[in-house]
C-alpha cells in the first residue's frame, strides 16, 4: 500500500467505525440514521476498493529447491 492509499484507508475506516458508532448509538432520527448508513456504506466499498488493490500488488518470495529465489503474484487458493 503507497502511503496515500494507506492514509486513504486508515481514513475510510475511520469513518466506517464512526458511522458504526452512531447507528449503535441509538440517538439518531430516522433521517439521521440513514445519513449515517449511507456514509458507512461509501466508507465500506471505500475499504473493499484499497484491500483489492493492495490484494492485486501483494507478491509472494519463493525459495525454489536449488536456492534461488523467485518472484510470483499471491493468488489465493
């Protein structure tokens, strides 16, 4: 992860946590509450958005059996 797609994240999942914060409140109007769904929704895919990325970029540095060490993308089984 770059460092601004880091703080982009640790942002996102900061609002994501607040949003949460204030659905479990119980202190909200209706309207309120929906805001605060709808920014937690955004805040979420916002999250989704950067682990898919960083998902795409993460390499795996494996030894090969004569010593050498070989590059090769993270795939998951």
């Amino acid at each position: 992860m770059t460092e601004n797609t880091e703080k982009n994240f640790e942002s996102a999942m900061h609002s994501l946590e607040e949003a949460v914060d204030r659905l479990e409140s119980g202190d909200l109007t209706l309207e309120e509450s929906l805001d605060w769904f709808e920014r937690g929704v955004k805040s979420a895919a916002l999250c989704r958005s950067h682990l898919k990325e960083v998902e795409t970029r993460v390499e795996l540095l494996l030894k090969e059996k004569d010593g050498s060490l070989t590059l090769k993308n993270f795939e998951l089984e």
